[in-house]
C-alpha cells in the first residue's frame, strides 16, 4: 500500500542532534514514505546532521543560517537542483540569547528582542518566500511553536513574543499562499528536553510541571509530534491552513493546578 506521505518531498530544516522536534518530525515523515534534504547550521552540527540523514536514506543540501540570505538561497537552489519541486518544508528554529531566558521580560535588550524575532520568527517567512517558488503544485509549510505564545510562562521572555509574531504570521502566510495551494500549519508542542530547551530557565520543573497538571499527566515525544507533523504534511489535513495545533498531552485546556499533584 501507498504510504501517507509516498511521492512527497520534504526539506527539513533544524536537526541539531537526535533529540531535536525535527528528528522526530524526520522519522516519521520518513516511515510514511517521503523523500527528505536536510539543512545544517555550521560545520559542528554539519557532523551531526550528516549520519543522521543517511540513516534515513536522505540528502543534505547545504548550511543554512537564517540570519543569512545567501545561506537560504543557497539551499533552496541546492532542493531545486535536486528535486526541480518541493512539497514540504518543516522550520523548527528558534533562537534567544540564553541570558534573557531567566528573569524578567521587560529587561529584554533591544539587540536580542531583534536577534530573537528576526531567528525565531522572520525566518519562517524568508522560508516561504522561498518555499513559494518551487510549490508549483502546492504545498505544505509547517513550523513549531510552544504555549508561551498564548499565555505567561516563566523563563520563556521575549521567545513568547516571538512564537506569538510566528503564529500570527501563520496566519498572515496562509492567506496569501492559500490560492496557490500552499498550506501553513503549526504544532505547538508541549515542552521537551532538547538543546534548545536546555538554555530555558528552571526547564526541569517545567517539564515536572506539565507531567503533573496535563490532562494525559505526561509529557509528549518527538515522536509524538512527528507523528503530528506527518499529518500535517499529507495530504489527510488538506482542508486545513492557517491552524495551530497543541501536541501538549492537553495542557493547554488546563485553567489551575490539579489538586492531587505533588508539590513541586
Ligand atoms: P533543537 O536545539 O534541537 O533545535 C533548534 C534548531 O534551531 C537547531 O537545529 C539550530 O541549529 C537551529 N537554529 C538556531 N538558530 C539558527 C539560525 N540562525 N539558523 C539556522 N538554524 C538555527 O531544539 P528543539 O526544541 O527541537 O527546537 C525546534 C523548534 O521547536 C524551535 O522552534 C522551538 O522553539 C520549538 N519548540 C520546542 C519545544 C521544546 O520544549 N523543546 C516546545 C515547543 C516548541
């Protein structure tokens, strides 16, 4: 039998190492029949990313810091010489200076609050506007966001701010790539330990804290939200675009602390 994603090409940009979301967003999407290239930041996560796709029988095109256009371009040249098409791209970065990843919000900097935005946000525009050129046929653009885009949530500071700007530009995308038949999705993902988590103040009573009070009284995989984002990418959530879904075990229905947690 045909698999859900067999025929599809898929760009994945974000694998630092074997924890990251979108390692867990590969092998899945991999299980379920698609092609996959994969991008890189910088020679040390060159090594990592490397033995990584070709457990998956997949291609690396290329470095790619987003702060750096020519690093973009590159790399969607490097898909369309590969493929001549595309039809789907997982964005799963994110950056804030780790400093401001504690304390207080409103002593954000101005150089990070730009750094932070322009990463964690403007990126995934930059993505589309490239995505766009080689969606022909449609397509299928998803990137990752987290529940500090809707609501406080200590430590997490101008990265909130940022996933909000993302997820409203999820919106803003999917009506303006809508006609072609691109879809622009989002996962909102419960908390999880990886590299970029880590730089998250008191990131360990986050997790604690989740497994505690979700409704499921767990935290989620990056299987689990790769299995989300295999969806995503088919062709079964086609009449969707524009949308955030929660992979969080539920917190996010969550009003108050559940009674019978222990203390943290
Ligand atoms: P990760 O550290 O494994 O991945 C983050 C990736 O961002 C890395 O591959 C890194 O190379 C990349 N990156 C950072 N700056 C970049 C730049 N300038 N150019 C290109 N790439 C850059 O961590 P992760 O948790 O898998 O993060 C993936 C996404 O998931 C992020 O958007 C993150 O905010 C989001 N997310 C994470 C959690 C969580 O708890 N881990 C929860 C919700 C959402």
């Amino acid at each position: 039998a045909a698999g859900l994603l067999s025929g599809k090409r898929g760009l994945i940009m974000g694998v630092a190492n074997n924890r990251s979301i979108a390692w867990g967003i590969a092998k899945s999407a991999r299980l379920h029949g698609a092609e996959l290239a994969f991008t890189y930041q910088g020679d040390a996560l060159k090594k990592r990313v490397e033995p990584l796709a070709s457990e998956l029988g997949g291609h690396v095109v290329g470095h790619c810091d987003v702060t750096d256009a020519a690093s973009l371009d590159a790399v969607f040249a490097e898909t369309e010489r590969l493929w001549g098409g595309l039809d789907f791209v997982v964005h799963a970065i994110a950056f804030s200076d780790k400093d401001e990843l504690t304390g207080r919000y409103v002593d954000t900097s101005e150089a990070n609050f730009t750094k932070s935005l322009l990463i964690s946000c403007y990126s995934f525009t930059a993505v589309a506007q490239r995505a766009e050129k080689l969606m022909g046929k449609g397509g299928s653009l998803l990137t990752l966001t987290y529940y500090g885009a809707e609501k406080w949530m200590p430590h997490y500071n101008v990265m909130g701010v940022a996933k909000a700007a993302l997820e409203a530009s999820v919106r803003y995308l999917a009506a303006d790539l809508g006609p072609q038949g691109i879809r622009v999705n989002a996962i909102s993902a419960g908390p999880i330990k990886t590299l970029a988590a880590s730089g998250i103040g008191d990131f360990r009573y986050i997790l604690k804290w989740n497994e505690y009070n979700s409704p499921l009284r767990r935290t989620v995989t990056i299987d689990e939200v790769g299995e989300t984002a295999a969806y995503l990418v088919s062709d079964m959530s086609r009449g969707m675009t524009g949308e955030i879904l929660h992979v969080d075990a539920g917190y996010h229905v969550v009003g108050m602390k559940n009674p019978e947690a222990p203390d943290l």
